[in-house]
C-alpha cells in the first residue's frame, strides 16, 4: 500500500509569520521537519505542499519535492485533499510543517497501524508531561475512548478532574493517515458550529460518526508556535539530544 507523506506548508502563519523558513541551527524549519519525516521506513515518499514561492524556493535549493497549491485552503487537512486529487496514492499522512523534532518512529506507528487496518483516519497523540501544556491552548487535547477511537478533541484542558486525578492527559501530534475517501469526504462536508469555535480538523470527521484511530507514541513533541518555542528547539538539537 503506497504512503506519501505530506507536509502542508503555509508562510503566512498568523502568530509566527514566515515560520516555514525560520532558521534553526543554519537550516530553515521547512528541511528539518522534511529530513526526519524522510528517515521513516513507512513512506514512499514526502513532498511539502504550499502556496508560497519563498517556500517553493528554499524547497527547490535544498532538493525537497514540493506541489504547489492553492491560497485559498483554511486547513491543512483541505491542503492535503489537493494533493490527493494530483498524486496518486492510497494514503496520505499528514506530517506538521511546525514540528521539526518529529521521529520517523511515530510516523511509521501511525501509518503501520493505518496499513493494517480498515479505519479511514488514523491520528497521533501523546501523553502529556507538565502542567502548562494541559492549559495551552496551542495544544490541541484529546479525548479516546476505551477502544482508541477519538470522542472529542478540544483546545481546553479535557477532561476536567471533578471526581478523580487519576488520569493523563494527551494531547494531538501533528502526525495522521487518511485514506482517498477520507479526504473527499472532508472536502466535501462543511465546517460545524464545533469545529469552527475550536478550529481543530478531527472535528469534521467526529462530527459525522467518522472513526478517528488515535494511536499513542512515544516521542518528544514540540510544536512550533511562537519564537519562544523555536528557542527551545534550538536549544534541544544544539545540545545534540535528537538522533
């Protein structure tokens, strides 16, 4: 089964413009997160989607395949539904633009599981570690039934400790499998009143009665939100602590 890995790339982010090129250790964000997502054993191949010149620019000086798409997408999921309409496959995994520390180990978790089942989505999450995160709201959480799939997913801390502390919380990874089907169907089915209030894509499939497998891994996650979390990547990959 053919897996292409796609890396939805957008510059003009509206709390870190130009975030796509930012530079980490003399290399823009672009070519790390591309770099690690080509290390996984899963994926026939990755290609960076986006609709921005500069993008397509450093994409083209680092030898990185890239599709240029429309301006008009408001989702990265909607990106990804435009590549599928021009590159055969029978997955697409989507690999987030802003997670420059992702491991090819999650990547081929999520696609593993999606090859071997029947499920139309098939997403990433971990548990979370400390406190800020859980109210963060950049970090999208997730609910999982007793059976993996995904109840809700919401920006809000969920859920809420009423009558026990006994739990973790875990939060979305920028890591998902959809099938051909899947992606239609979420081009073809309009935003809810949920989805538009937590602007989280799994909503739209939810929403529907469309399974979501969520599949945890264990990986160091940070996204990329603001400078000060460029910093702390910095930081990590200077002190040599990813592989």
């Amino acid at each position: 089964m053919k897996a292409i890995g796609v890396i939805p790339s957008r510059y003009q982010s509206t709390r870190f413009p130009g975030k796509p090129l930012a530079n980490i250790c003399g290399k823009p964000m672009i070519w790390w997160v591309y770099s690690r997502a080509e290390k996984a054993l899963s994926l026939d191949q990755v290609i960076v989607a986006t609709d921005d010149d500069r993008i397509a620019s450093v994409c083209q000086q680092y030898g990185m395949n890239y599709i240029m798409t429309s301006k008009n997408h408001s989702t990265p999921t909607s990106r990804i539904y435009e590549v599928s309409q021009k590159i055969k496959s029978e997955l697409y995994v989507f690999i987030g633009g802003d997670e420059p520390l992702i491991e090819p180990e999650a990547i081929d978790a999520v696609v593993t599981h999606a090859k071997k089942s029947k499920d139309a989505v098939t997403h990433a999450m971990v548990t979370i570690k400390t406190a800020p995160e859980v109210v963060d709201f950049t970090n999208i959480k997730v609910v999982v039934g007793t059976d993996g799939y995904l109840l809700y997913t919401s920006r809000s801390p969920l859920p809420f400790p009423k009558g026990s502390l006994d739990f973790k919380y875990k939060k979305f990874v920028g890591i998902g499998a959809f099938t051909k089907d899947a992606l239609r169907f979420y081009n073809d089915t309009p935003k809810s009143m949920l989805e538009r209030v937590e602007e989280c894509d799994l909503i739209r499939f939810i929403d529907k009665f469309i399974k979501v497998k969520m599949v945890e891994v264990h990986c160091r996650n940070v996204s990329v939100d603001t400078p000060k979390d460029l910093a702390a990547v910095v930081s990590i990959i200077e002190n040599g602590e990813i592989v």
